[in-house]
C-alpha cells in the first residue's frame, strides 16, 4: 500500500495548488506533531491545506480533529503567517520540497515543506534566513537545519532536468550494471521520474513489466529503444507540471474467509496519471487529484480496520482447518497400525514353527550366560553358514527381550510384489503362538482407539466450529461497533452525568482547564473546584439557566473533590461553586494568570464535605428511534424530587397557617387571613368612613416572588394618639441600658460638636457625600406620616373591603417597585464599600484559581479563544441533548449502538444496570476495571448483544475516567474471583 507522494505525485499537487494563490490565512492548526492545517479564504471561497511532514501535500474537504492546544511550532506560523496572502506555490528544482509563499515584498515568508526520508517543515524569511525549524538535523559536517541558519535553496534548484541529458550517459550507467539486476530499480536512482512513471514507459514502450539486464532488455539492442522511453517520461512529467490532473485510486481485491460476504476491495494507491500497468485494476476516477489524495488517506485508516478484520477471520478459519487435519493425521495413524499389527500376527502364525526354533536357540545361548555380543556373533557365523532360522533374524533386541525377524508369506507367489517380507519384533520371553495374540490384542486395542478419536473429534470439531462462528461474530461485531462508534465532545475531558441528567465537565491538565472554561463555560452554568490544592476546574452544563438541585450540587461537588489530591491522600474536603459570570481571565493591575488560571470575583458558595465514594457503571448508546422512549428517564428523578419538595412546602404553610390562627383568636374577634412568605414587611393603610382602621400588611420576598405576596387584613380599635414624649421613653426603653464606654463616647461627641449648629452639619455631611441627612429626613417624614395615621379615622371593615380592593392592589404594586429600587441601591453600596481582597487556589499541575472580592461582577467575563471560533463551537442544546442519546437502563426493545463507560457520584447510577462502587484503595485502575467489566459480562441478566458490547470496550477508554489507585466494591466481586 502507498503511504507517501512520489515525484510525480508532488508535480500534480503543486500544479492543483496554483488555484490557491491570492487566497488569505484564516488560521493555522495542527493535527499531530507532523500534520498541519492551513485555512485559506477569499470573499466567499473557502480553502483547507493539509501537509504531512515527509508523507503528503494536499487540499482537504474532510474536518480532521485537531489538538485542543496548539503546538509551539503552530503559534510561530500564526504569528508570521496570520492574514497574509498565499502568493506563490513552487517545487524546488525537481526534488520532493514544495515552497509556499506568504506575502510580499519585506513581509514575505516561505514555509518550506520537505517530502522525502523522515521529511521536514521550515518556515523562513524573504531571504531563506530560518525563523522555525519542525526537526532540527545536521547533514554532513557544514550543513545544518537549524534556527537562524540559511535554507540551502540554491544547491536543491540547482537541478532542473529529471532525465538524463544523453544516450551515453545513459548507456555508461547500464554498463556498469550486472545481469539480472532490475531495470526499473537500477533506472530509478539516476532520474526523478519515480518508479510507477518508470514502469508506465517501460511497459509502453514494449519492455516486460519486471524487465531485467539480460533478461528482457539488451545492452546491445535497447538502449536506444530505452532512451526514447525516458524522453517519453520527461514530455508526461512537462504534462502533469502544467496541467490540472484527475485522481485515480486504485483499488485491491481482498478475499475474505467467508464466500458469503463477496470481496473487499481496499486501497492500494493514488495516481495523478492512469499507468499503464494499473488499467486493468479496479478503481475510483475523481475529478482532481487532490481529492483523490484526500479520500486515499482520510478512508485508510477504516479500511486498515477492515483488513484486520479480514486477517482475523482467516486466522479463526485457519486453526480450525489445522483442527481437522490433525485429528485426520491421528485416524489415518491408527488405522494403519491396525492394519500393520493384523500383517504381523498373520506372517508369525504362517512361519510359526521358525519363529518358535529361534526363540529357542536364543534362549539356550542366554542359558549359557553368554554375552549378548557372542550371541550376535554366533548368529552371524550361523547365518554365513546357510542356517535357515539364522537367516530371518535380522537383529537382536536383548535390552527388551525381544529379536527382530524377517518374515514372509510362505503361500505368495514369487512374482507378488504386494507380499514382501516385514520385519517382524518378537518376544523371546513367551512362545509364537503367544506373539501372535500379543498382535492381535494390540490390533484390537488401535481399532477401539480409532472408533473413540473418531468420535471424539467429530466433538471436537462441532466445538471447535462453534467456537470459530463464534470469533468470527465476536470480530464482525467488534468492527461494527468500532465503525460506529461516535466520540461525544466531552469524552477527551472528566465528565459525568449528575442523577437529575446535568452534564459534568472537567480538565485534565492545566491546557483543558483553560478549554474548559474558554469554551464550554457559557450562561447559565456553575463552576465548581474543591478547596484544596490540585484540583480540576469543574463546569455543571445548565443551559437552562435554572438553579440547580441540591443533589446535582452535591454531586459535582464531590467530583470536583474526586479529582484532586484528596483522592490520592484519602482525605476528604469541601469545595465551593460560583456562578459563571465570577469567573474571568482578566487578572489584576501588574499580575499574570498563567494557562489554566482564573480570576474567582466576588462571592464563594462552599458545599459541606461528602465520603470519597464514587460508581463506575456502563451506559448504552441508543438508537435514534429509541431515544424518546429513555427521555423521561432524567425527568422522573427531577419530578420525584420537585414533588417532595412541593409537599414539605405544603407541610409547613399548614403548620404557619394553624399557628397564626390561634395566636389571633386570642387577641381580635376576627379571623385574620394570612400567608407567610420570608422577608420585607410593608404597612399600608386606608381611611374609613367609620372608626376603624383597616391595616394591610404586605410580608414576603417581593424582589423575587411578586405574585407569592399576600394580603394580611387586620382591624383595630380607634386609640388616642400618644404624645412625642411618650413615644421617645418608648424608644429610650426599647433601647435598654447603653453598653460599657458608650456613655463617656457619647459625652465626648456632645462636647466636640457642641457650637454645630444644623445648616452647618449638614453642609458637612453633604462634602462627606453620606446619607445621613437624607436618612433622619426620611425617619423625620416616617414618623410625622406615622401619627397623622394613628390620628386619622377608619371606615368599616366591611364597606373597606368592598371600596379598596383596587387601591390595595395598585398600593403592592407600587411599594414592590420602590423596594426594586432601594434594594439595587443599596446593593450597589455594599459593594462599593467592600475592600478588595484575594485568594489563590492550586490547580492540577500548577493550575491556579484567583479569588478577589468585592469586585462588581464583569458582563464580559472569559471569552473564547478567537484561533478557534472557526471551528465550531458546541451549541448548550446539543450538549444537554448528548446526554439523552445514553442510556444506563437498556431494555430488550432497544437497539444498542456501543457502549459508553461512565464515572460518577454512585447516587447517580441508583437505576443503572451495570454499576460498581469505588473508593480510594491500592489496584490500578485499569486493573480495577478489567475486573468490573469481567462482572458485567458474567451477569446472566445480560443480553448477547450487550455483551458483545460490553466486550468490544478498549482498555484505554475503560479505566480513563478513573481517579487514581482504586478499590472496587460489589456483591459478586468476591464470588467471581473464586
């Protein structure tokens, strides 16, 4: 398979990148640390540009992901770069380096990008001076690609022809060349052409495809067949230079283990020119090659899944067919030493008179006590002799008391060439007749056994099959989950799902701490980080702008805590939230906030402490068609805990109500109606035309509930007003006794301001720009108001009602809007009068939180990063909508797409099917997850198809989420160990 430009490759991509001279940089990304994007914009065309180092130059139409924080490399081509206008686009001299022109004139700078070896990225000045280097190298002992050095420009322009200038040189370089070297490979280092370009005119000018020297190809007679060949290469590459080529890609035919499923066709490789020797091949025509290259390498990758998959497949059905085969070899065996043991019986009862003469004369020469080599030698000497008995033994076996005779069929024909003597073993230690049945026991004991492998491995085999289907299922399935598996967003970060379905997210490092808040912190959502030093910067997803549950801010909280230190240290801490709206970026006169820092304004909400006790459980991606049906999941667990919050409401009106009640039958003949709210209390009163006086009081929060307020109607009798006097010995006694020093401080003041007369204290206070004048008229006025009231006369309570009901209406709403405007006054007060004050908290990895208080809060807090709003931002509906498309309930109606593992407050995985729970311990927790998922697998609850995809999670995705060292708890950990 192709996996980098050749030379005529780099010619077709920079003849399509003309197209894109006079565009402008949008912005500059990277993909890896080899891999590069390159936006390009003009009115409204719009154009991406990717280069690999050493692989690959192109245009792209796909959305690669890129690195959430950008490289060094790419913030000096942003800085250098940024808006500048793609000016000119060239290959230097014939070699694989593409040179890229931003700007003009003083402001122009070239990004060098080098195609061969290990390849190179280099961005210069207008003089080639280098201002960044992607690999810094050495090459030789004068030349070096480093910063400030010179780009060596000249020496690789130097050559401008591919070819070879003459038929000489041409033939000198032959002749230096040995019989059956290749033609092709021994062309390709001399010229620029490429081997595909040199194999298309081989082949068209009539030369085998594998061409050798003496072998297809003649030194004496081809040269200059050969030579008009090459000008044939030089005229095509001219071609390609100036003209736009179409792409082709090639394509392979893979065969797959099963017939059933068809063919695979793969990529094999991308051409700008249809060769010669790639007509006949399967392929995919586009109409450029840039699309052809882009489409090559962003399909690639799946289809390299695919040959595994493939590759996979024939190694089950590989190990199953060695299977059959080797019990095949163990039938066949036994069934020929079978056969061979019946031959041996049959031969010793045909020659049983000789076999019994030799066991004897062997016995009576052991009885001798003879050594076994004078026994051999007695039976040589014998045998030379003409013995006939001697003659058949062939061997002696003394060490197993046995001999070896050569035995035939007394009865054959001499021209039977089917009935050939067989060296027969005997036993000297029982008679012939014995040896026979010893074979025929043994014939016995082969065919029992060929009967029991017989069965046994046609067992075998049906196991062995099941097993393969089963594999090869395991494998379809696994690449299908694998294909379908979508990345969701917040995957790359902590996340979590809260019980009431809030979206969680956090930082791992300080750079996703920064994009955490940059990006994903908009209106609405609550920021939480543990008060301790090292912990991530937590954001709760409330698109909603609704306050959150006090089970979702417990939740997060004990996740913000979780992810820190304390879990490691096993203690347990508290943490606090803010409102999005506290948290900036913009720091202090004269101070810096490094990456991953913020500046916390205003006030903390601190969360009491929780036990480090999390979940681990699985969720399920549902099917589009399934998701309604697990949307009501969330809202049960929100109205469930709306609902009893709405009856302990009740619960204590009730008891307000019963309470008040009794205390006014004892003080008034009538019943009051009363409804209790929290705050404020404002008195109203409206005249009569009796002698009563109705007095309205308005009690609630009248800032935040306007339409909870209730109307308290009380009567009373008409009292004779009370004398100045007498109302300040009311107070004076209300007051009590002055405190210890208040006295003489009070003396002290008399005695100070004793010649200020009014006018000149409030001048003085007017310079002072305090209220105090303003407050002691409004007290003058409140109270003089106050006794023209008790003063004035009432009507009935009866005729009141029935008059004022619209006065007392118009009266609430008017005292409402004057408490709006005294409470955002004074608030603004407070705040101005506040001193500043700052806190900072460590953050992972040096990650630095800053409080300061007292500071009114910024309509623009953090902003997101202007390098990436091209990118796309994620929209707050579409991330609470994420949430919903998993699932932790699965039930048999739902189509299961793949399996999501998930960390978080174990309340939250209350109703999930697949849960553990986990809290600081000493396993790895790759180790500790292995082991759940084992026990998920292991529930007889489970279907097949959530098995397959509980199988089919990777390791590395598993035990991510995790904190640290673990611990984890369940019922059937224990009995899955044993």
């Amino acid at each position: 398979m192709k996996n980098k430009f050749a030379s005529t490759d780099v010619v077709a991509a920079v003849s399509g990148l003309k197209r894109c001279i006079g565009m402008r940089v949008n912005n500059i990304y990277d993909i890896d640390n080899k891999t590069y994007l390159i936006k390009l914009n003009r009115q409204e065309e719009k154009s991406t540009l990717l280069f690999e180092s050493g692989i690959r130059l192109h245009l792209t139409k796909f959305d690669w992901p890129k690195n959430p924080a950008p490289s060094s490399f790419t913030m000096k081509l942003r800085k250098h770069l940024k808006n500048k206008r793609l000016e000119n686009v060239n290959q230097v001299g014939v070699d694989r380096v593409v040179d890229l022109q931003f700007g003009t004139g003083e402001a122009a700078y070239h990004v060098i990008v080098e195609l061969y070896d290990r390849g190179n990225v280099i961005l210069t000045d207008l003089n080639y001076i280098n201002l960044s280097v992607l690999r810094p190298r050495k090459e030789g002992d004068d030349l070096r690609f480093a910063v400030r050095e010179i780009y060596p420009i000249d020496r690789i322009s130097s050559k401008t022809s591919a070819g070879l200038g003459s038929i000489e040189e041409l033939k000198r370089i032959l002749d230096q060349l040995k019989d059956g070297e290749n033609l092709k490979r021994a062309l390709n280092p001399h010229v620029e052409y490429g081997s595909a370009l040199i194999e298309h005119v081989l082949v068209e000018a009539g030369f085998p495809a594998n061409a050798c020297i003496g072998k297809g190809y003649s030194k004496s007679d081809d040269a200059d067949r050969l030579f008009v060949a090459l000008k044939n290469a030089e005229n095509l590459l001219q071609q390609l230079r100036h003209e736009d080529s179409k792409g082709f890609i090639i394509q392979r035919e893979e065969k797959r283990a099963t017939a059933e499923n068809g063919p695979l066709l793969t990529f094999e490789s991308f051409e700008p020119y249809l060769w010669c020797h790639v007509k006949n091949s399967p392929r995919l025509d586009r109409d450029s090659f840039h699309d052809a290259v882009d489409e090559f390498f962003s399909k690639v990758e799946s289809q390299k899944l695919d040959l595994k998959v493939i590759q996979q497949e024939k190694g089950a059905l590989k190990k199953l067919d060695n299977i059959k085969k080797d019990h095949e070899n163990r039938i066949r065996t036994l069934q020929a030493q079978a056969e061979d043991d019946k031959v041996k019986a049959s031969l010793i009862e045909m020659n049983v008179d000789v076999v019994e003469r030799a066991i004897l004369a062997i016995r009576s020469e052991l009885a001798l006590q003879k050594s076994w080599k004078d026994i051999s030698d007695i039976v040589k000497l014998s045998a030379a002799q003409g013995d006939t008995v001697a003659k058949l033994i062939k061997g002696l076996k003394l060490e197993t008391n046995q001999i070896t005779m050569l035995l035939s069929n007394p009865y054959a024909d001499a021209d039977d060439d089917d009935e050939k003597p067989l060296k027969v073993d005997i036993d000297i230690g029982i008679s012939a007749p014995a040896n026979a049945r010893k074979y025929y026991d043994m014939k016995r004991t082969a065919t029992k056994k060929e009967k029991k492998t017989v069965e046994a491995s046609v067992k075998a085999f049906k196991s062995a099959e099941k097993k393969t289907k089963q594999m090869l299922r395991e494998v379809a399935t696994t690449s299908t989950i694998q294909k379908a598996r979508h990345v969701f967003w917040f995957e790359k970060f902590f996340w979590c799902i809260t019980s009431d379905g809030y979206l969680i997210v956090g930082g791992r490092d300080q750079q996703q701490n920064e994009l955490v808040v940059k990006r994903h912190l908009k209106q609405g959502d609550i920021y939480f980080h543990a008060d301790v030093h090292g912990a991530s910067s937590i954001v709760v997803k409330n698109p909603s702008g609704q306050p959150l549950p006090p089970r979702t801010i417990q939740e997060a909280a004990l996740m913000s805590v979780c992810y820190s230190i304390a879990w490691e240290a096993k203690f347990i801490a508290s943490s606090w939230w803010v409102y999005w709206h506290q948290v900036s970026k913009t720091a202090p006169a004269g101070e810096y906030l490094t990456t991953g820092s913020f500046m916390i304004r205003g006030k903390k909400n601190f969360v009491p402490p929780s036990p480090l006790v999390i979940g681990f459980g699985i969720m399920f991606r549902l099917e589009d068609s399934c998701i309604e049906r697990h949307r009501q999941d969330w809202k049960i667990q929100k109205e469930e805990q709306t609902d009893s919050k709405n009856t302990q409401v009740e619960a204590d009106e009730e008891v307000a109500l019963s309470e008040s009640e009794d205390e006014e039958k004892e003080k008034s003949t009538f019943p009051d109606t009363v409804v209790r709210l929290n705050e404020s209390e404002v008195v109203h009163q409206i005249k009569g035309e009796d002698n009563n006086d109705v007095q309205v009081t308005i009690i609630g929060q009248l800032l935040n509930e306007p339409k909870k307020s209730a109307v308290e109607i009380k009567t009373a009798s008409q009292k004779p007003p009370q004398s100045s006097k007498k109302l300040e010995e009311g107070n004076l006694n209300k007051q009590g006794p002055s405190k210890r020093g208040q006295h003489g401080k009070i003396k002290k003041m008399k005695e100070k301001y004793r010649d200020q007369d009014e006018d000149e204290r409030a001048l003085r206070m007017q310079l002072l720009q305090s209220s105090g004048a303003q407050k002691e008229k409004k007290k003058k006025d409140a109270k003089k108001k106050k006794q023209e009231q008790i003063q004035s006369k009432s009507q009935p309570f009866s005729k009141q009602v029935t008059v004022g009901l619209a006065e007392i209406k118009e009266d609430i709403e008017t005292q409402r809007e004057e408490l709006l405007q005294k409470t955002e006054v004074n608030i603004t007060n407070e705040k101005m009068e506040n001193r500043e004050m700052k806190n900072t908290l460590e953050m992972p990895d040096q990650v630095v939180v800053s409080e300061e208080k007292g500071s009114k809060p910024e309509k623009s807090v953090v902003k997101p990063d202007t390098d990436d709003e091209e990118e796309g931002e994620e929209k707050a509906k579409s991330e609470s909508d994420d949430v919903f498309k998993l699932t932790g309930q699965p039930s048999e109606e739902d189509e299961l797409l793949f399996a999501v593992p998930i960390v978080t407050a174990y309340s939250a995985l209350s109703n999930f099917k697949y849960k553990v729970k986990v809290i600081p311990g000493t396993s790895k927790r790759g180790k500790a997850a292995k082991a759940a998922l084992q026990m998920f697998t292991m529930d007889k609850t489970a279907s097949q198809r959530e098995k397959d995809l509980l199988k089919s999670l990777k390791d590395q995705d598993v035990a991510r989420n995790l904190p640290g060292k673990v611990k984890i708890l369940a019922q059937n950990l224990n009995r899955m160990k044993k």
